[in-house]
C-alpha cells in the first residue's frame, strides 16, 4: 500500500467521524432546546466515542503534516484532487462543528439560567407562603 493510499484512508474516516460529530451537534441543540436531559446525555456519551476517534485518527495523520505535499507520490493525479478534496470538506464541517458547540454551550447556559431562574421563583414563593402559613398560624 502506497503511503498516500493510506493518507486517503485516514482522510476518509477523519471525514466520516466529522460527519457524525456534526449531526451529533445538530441533534445536541433540538435536545438542549426541548430541555430533553437523560437523550442529550445518552447522546454526549456517543459524542464523547466520536472525539477520541477523531483524536486517534488525528495521532495517525500527524506524520502526514510534517511532510511536504508536493513531494508525496500518488497513484493518480484524480486520487490526489479527492484526498485533497475530502480534506478541505473535513475543514470546512470542522469549522461548522465549532460553530455549533459554542451554539450549544449558549443554549445550555441559556437553559441552565432559566432552570436557576425558576428554581429561585419557586423558592420565593414557599417562602412567602410559609411566612403567609405562620401569620395566620399566629393570629389564630
């Protein structure tokens, strides 16, 4: 196996895993919305898989980043412009990944200060009943 057919395999299941982590993200931010906590966390726990994929995949393209491009033999220039291709797409849904996580981490935030919001309208509101309960408890 020529060392670029195994550069293109890497790029292929790196874009793969990208693909997934991307629709991950996309059901990430329906689960954040809908306040649906025990599928958001089945599916961080598929997440979580997906990323060490991605960084085992990335420890075997590492050689591949010190060597210079130009200089590595393909078996055709039409391999060469769809490993090149499939690399470029892996950056682009990568930046899109970002997008979405720091998306996610807003609406999560978001969620989180509403729940805090409510919790302390909740804890507000005992207290005034309870105050209101031993005031008549008193006058009684």
């Amino acid at each position: 196996m020529l060392e670029t057919e195994q550069l293109a395999d890497l790029i292929r299941k790196k874009h793969q895993v990208l693909v997934q982590l991307r629709e991950i993200g996309l059901r990430q931010a329906d689960l954040v919305k809908g306040g649906e906590i025990a599928s958001l966390l089945k599916l961080l726990a598929s997440k979580q898989h997906l990323i060490v994929a991605l960084q085992t995949l990335e420890g075997a393209l590492k050689p591949f980043y010190a060597q210079n491009a130009d200089a590595r033999v393909w078996r055709s220039p039409a391999d060469r412009a769809e490993c090149a291709q499939q690399a470029s797409e892996c950056n682009a849904i990568l930046e899109q990944i970002v997008v979405l996580e720091k998306q996610g981490a807003e609406q999560m935030d978001a969620r989180r200060n509403e729940v805090a919001q409510q919790l302390q309208q909740a804890h507000a509101a005992a207290h005034v009943r309870n105050a209101y309960q031993a005031q008549r408890r008193s006058i009684a």
